[in-house]
C-alpha cells in the first residue's frame, strides 16, 4: 500500500508520516512551500524526517500564490503573530484562508499519479474550534469530492488519525513509535530557536510537560 502524506516538518505531521509507516504504507511525502514565516525551518525538518523514516519519495512544491493571497498571520508579515492567550474568541489570526482545501487537492493529485490508497493529514480535535478546514465536517465533504473527482479504480481514502486526539496523546504515540522530535518544527514565527510564546509553542510545550520529558528544540523562551 502507499500513502500521500502531507509533512509540513511539525509535530504533528511527522508523527503522521511515522504512523502511516506504522500501518504498512509506503510513505511519500509531499511538503509544500507556502510563503511561511518559517518556510525554511519546516523545508529542513521535511527533508530531514522523510530521509530518516525511508520514505519512498519526498516531493516538495511551491505555493506561494497563499503570500500573494495574504490575510494570515503566517504569510503577511504585517499581521502580527499573537502569543498565546488561554481565552481568544473566532478564528485565529494564524489561519491561512481554505489552505488544507488546497493541499488536499494537490495531495490527491499527488496520490492518483502515483496510484496511492491514502491521503494522511494531521487535523486534530484542538484545532476544530478555530480553523474551519480542520472539522470532521469538512473532510468529510471533501472525501465526498475525491471520490467523485477522481479517476482511478480504487479510492482514495483521506485518512485523520488524530481527529480524536488532543497534543499530548499525539506526542505519546510518536515516542512509542520512536519519532525524532528532535527534527521537528512547530514554532509560527521564527527560524533558529522558536519563541516560545506563539499558540503553536504552547501546545507543543503543554503536550511535552504533561508527558513529563522536555522538548528537545532550542527556544528563546520556556514559559
């Protein structure tokens, strides 16, 4: 079996990319360039992961009509990156506007060229609240328009094993599955040593305290 999976180089995604390997897939990973305040320190990451979990094929590919777009913290360097607040209401100035509807499209493309069974992407149940196109709702709609969509025999199945789960229980899985967090990346704004106060950093440094070990990234900052 292979598998399309999205490895943006974050926490997150490789733990995906580790578990697909896990369920038997052949992994080809597909990371794309968006105009990211931290698009090198993911493309790094990316590469890095993927030559260490012997994916069968690492393809990277720029997008970087989403800068152009703007309206995002992550691509507009004139909207700032807030640091985390515990209450904050509607969506997060960090969501890029339908950017998973735009990979999955392209993940899709991906997989029926390559004759894949499986999109993985690492939505989970955290993210719901705030980013429209990480709902249940809205992969489901969007499985309904790949097998519609598409023309190869088989279907194309998008796979979201984390929907239920939260940060910590991500992280528990990839430590039982020897995933080198080392090489991963969730910080929203910087390249070298993440800040540590972006929302991305906190619920990565929760999800690491919880579990009692300690990040294994450089930060400028620990709260």
């Amino acid at each position: 079996m292979k598998a399309v999976c999205l490895l943006s180089g974050g926490m997150d995604s490789t733990t995906l990319a580790y578990v697909a390997k896990d369920m038997g897939y052949d992994v080809l990973a597909l990371h794309l360039n968006y105009g990211q305040l931290t698009e090198r320190k993911e493309r790094e990451c990316a590469r890095t992961v993927a030559g260490l979990l012997g994916a069968k094929e690492f393809l990277e590919v720029d997008v970087g009509y989403f800068r152009q777009f703007g309206k995002s913290a992550l691509v507009d360097e004139e909207i700032p990156v807030n640091d985390f607040r515990e209450e904050h209401a509607g969506v997060p100035k960090t969501y890029v506007p339908f950017r998973n509807g735009n990979l999955l499209a392209m993940a899709t493309s991906f997989a029926e060229s390559r004759d894949a069974d499986a999109v993985f992407i690492g939505v989970q149940s955290s993210d719901f609240s705030g980013y429209p196109d990480c709902r249940e709702e809205f992969i489901r709609a969007f499985q309904a328009a790949v097998d519609l969509g598409t023309a190869q025999e088989k279907p194309i199945r998008l796979m979201t094993p984390f929907v239920h789960m939260n940060k910590t229980a991500i992280l528990e899985r990839g430590l039982a599955l020897g995933v080198p967090y080392e090489h991963t990346w969730s910080c929203y704004t910087n390249n070298d040593a993440a800040c540590g106060v972006c929302e991305s950093c906190h619920f990565r440094l929760e999800a690491f305290r919880a579990l009692g070990i300690e990040d294994p990234i450089p930060y400028e900052v620990r709260p």
